[in-house]
C-alpha cells in the first residue's frame, strides 16, 4: 500500500529551523520562521504562563476529559480580548477550544465543506503557505488573487475588488485580522470598509484569521478590524490564536468561533463544530488552553500578560524602525506590522543570503523581524546590497 504514496515537500519554513542551527557560524541572524524572540535572541516562555502554570500544577485536582469543545471557559473568557466587551456577544457568537489556529481553520473549512460544498474559498496572495492546502484538503476549491505586490509594497485594492465582486454569494473569503502574513500589509480604514460593504453587497462569508493578535499596534487596536467586519456581516467565522500572543505555540492553543444574527442557525453550527472536532481529534488537548483560562480567570496575571505582550509588540515595532532607518529603500518596513515584511527577491537571492551571510529568511523573502537585534540592522543592509536586493 506505501508503495503508491508520492513523496511530499517538508514545510520549508519549519525547515529553516534545523538548517539555522546547524550552521556552525557565529554570526547569523534567524529572520525565518515566526517566532518572536527577546533581545537575547531566544523565545521565552512568558512570565505570566510560568505563573499560571505553577498554579494550575497546584490547584488542578483532575483529568478527567472535558469532551469535544474542550475547555469552555476558556473559550468564553477569550470572548471580549477579540470582541469587545459589547452587549449580546453571548447571542451573536459561539465558539469551541481547537488545537492551535490551525485546527481552527481545519474545522472551519470542514463546516464550510459540510454547508456548502460547492463555496470557494478566496484567499489573497501571498498567504501563509498552510491555507490554501487546509481549504482543499477539506474539498473545497481555493480562488486565489493577487493581495498585495512586492515590487510597490502595497495591496493591489482594484484586484481585491475585482475578486470578491466575482464572487458568487455563500463563497467564503479568508481575512488576515491583522499583521499580514507574509507581508505586515493591512488594510487602512477605509478600505476596510470597502471590503465590508462588498461582503455584504455579495452575501459573502468571512473567515477572519486571527494569530497575532497584539503583536501589531494593541489587544485592542489589532481586533478593531474584526470587530467592525462582523459588526456588518450576517455572518462570519473566526480561526484564532493564542500560540503566538501567549508564546505557546507547540502547546496549540486556539479556538473557532461562529457569528451569526440567527440563533438557531447558530445553535445548530455550534453542533456541527463539536461533531467536527470528534472525528478528527476526539478532544482538543488541555494544558495550553487552560494555561491561557488561569491568565484571564486572574486579574494579576492578565496585567502581567498585557504588559509583557505590550513589550514584545514594542520590540518588534522598533526593530521596524531600526531596519526601516537603515536604508531609504527599506522605510515601509516602519508602515508594516505584526512579525513579517516580505521583500521582493528571488529564491536564489534568498539562499545567498543565508549561505554567504548567514541572514536567514524565507525562500519567498520574508523576513520575521522579531529575529533580529536593532544592532542587525546594518549587516542586513549590507547582505542585501551584497546580493543586489537593495
Ligand atoms: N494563521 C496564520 C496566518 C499563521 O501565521 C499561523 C501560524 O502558525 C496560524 C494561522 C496557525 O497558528 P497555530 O500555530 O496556532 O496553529
Ligand atoms: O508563518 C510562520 O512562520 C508561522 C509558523 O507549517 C508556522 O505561522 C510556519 C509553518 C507551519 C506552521 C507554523
């Protein structure tokens, strides 16, 4: 039976991991793979995880399964970080604990599958390399479009348009919440207006992707964007993260959540959610998710969590400054947010850059800013240049 398998690619991001640290150099600079990192270059377990860990190994006195939704509480308490703290949050929006944003995608792709097989899934270009092949492995077909241009660095708007004006109503259209990635481009206010109208105008349903959430401007600033979609939409789906803004990542924290005006429906969808989650993997697993309920369940720790996750946005943010003040071509990477810039430049520019420089970055060119030093600044320049990519 193996023998009719056909080989497959590993993920070149996560490639990238093992290749940087089998490099004997000693100067090298890890621009790959999204991770934040501290000024020490290392990607720390948070404070406030650390505590809320200590206290759960004290105070958990069971367990025993919590069933396919996973853990609830959790699940509603990260409810007002993404949505606000408005009135009917509870009526408009259900949601189910999922391993990582990823299984959230999964699951929502599934629930899209299972409601209408024949939706299209639009999905600017460049994305983050899993989503196209999440939404067709859950059968459904991938419309994809040029989102942004690497030559200018910025969203190619009429081509935005011209897409979700061709889109048939009940198609699907995957949303960056903030902090593109690959490309730190958002959209600005107005033009997020314009996308919303155009949803509705066309009755298409939003799939935001949220996993990054504080990491560009604020907790707050960063849903903004969200909220408004789903303020003026029927109804919407939402794949978030907390792997990235809690540090947690190989624990695989996340949730899906549904929106919708119509409380049956919703009640209804929540049902396939559970059910989804039961034939792919029974039960989320526990440890990060509750991690992240003993953070919100306290006061203290949630300050401590803001404030730390306040320090990583503001690092990230100056190291934008600080790459951005090197050299006058590279000043958008201040405008960017989140933890990805992608430059303009070819695979074999980007291999240079790692095999003789040691700056490692994509093969695609992006780069994760929170890689570098402030002090990087220069050596990154000078690579680029070295390499005809400035
Ligand atoms: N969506 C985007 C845009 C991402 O960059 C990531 C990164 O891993 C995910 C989703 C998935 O997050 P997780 O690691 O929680 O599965
Ligand atoms: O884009 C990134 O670097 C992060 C991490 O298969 C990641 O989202 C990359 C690839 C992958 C899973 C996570």
């Amino acid at each position: 039976m193996f023998d009719k398998l056909k080989e497959q690619p590993a993920d070149s991001l996560l490639a990238l991991i093992n290749t940087f640290h089998a490099d004997p150099r000693e100067y090298k600079v890890d621009l790959g793979v999204g991770v934040y990192r501290d000024e020490h270059g290392r990607t720390p377990v948070m404070r406030a995880v650390k505590l809320a860990e200590a206290y759960l190994l004290e105070t958990q006195d069971s367990k025993r399964y919590l069933g396919p939704q996973g853990d609830l509480s959790f699940v509603s308490l990260l409810k007002p970080i993404i949505f606000g703290a408005g009135p009917n949050l509870g009526d408009r929006i259900v949601g189910i604990q999922t391993p990582g944003g990823s299984g959230a995608l999964r699951i929502g792709a599934e629930l899209v599958a299972a409601a209408n097989p024949n939706a299209q899934v639009w999905l600017g270009t460049p994305s983050w390399p899993n989503h196209a092949p999440i939404f067709r492995s859950a059968r459904l077909a991938v419309k994809d479009y040029s989102f942004v241009d690497l030559a200018t660095q910025k969203i190619d708007f009429a081509r935005v348009v011209e897409a979700l004006s061709s889109a048939t109503a009940g198609d699907v259209v995957l949303i960056h919440g903030c902090c593109h990635n690959p490309t730190g481009i958002d959209f600005t206010a107005e033009q997020w207006k314009q996308v919303a109208a155009l949803l509705v105008e066309q009755k298409l349903v939003p799939f935001i992707d949220l996993a990054y959430q504080g990491l560009g401007d604020g907790l707050e600033q960063d849903a903004e964007p969200a909220r408004f979609i789903l303020d003026s939409v029927d109804e919407a789906m939402v794949a978030y993260s907390c792997d990235k803004n809690f540090g947690l990542y190989r624990e695989r924290v996340g949730a899906l959540y549904l929106a919708s005006r119509n409380s049956m429906d919703l009640y209804i969808a929540d049902t396939n959610m559970a059910s989804l989650a039961r034939v792919n993997w029974s039960m989320p697993p526990d440890h990060g998710a509750a991690i992240v309920r003993a953070i919100l369940e306290s006061k203290e720790l949630t300050g401590i969590w803001k404030t730390e996750l306040q320090e990583m946005c503001a690092r990230v943010n100056g190291n934008r400054a600080e790459l951005a003040a090197a050299h006058p071509d590279l000043a958008f990477i201040a405008t960017q947010r989140g933890l990805f810039s992608n430059l303009a430049m070819s695979k074999e520019t980007a291999a240079a850059l790692r095999l003789k420089h040691g700056i490692y970055l994509a093969d695609s060119g992006r780069m994760n800013l929170a890689g570098m030093q402030p002090a990087d600044a220069d050596a990154i320049v000078k690579a680029l240049h070295a390499e005809g990519a400035l």
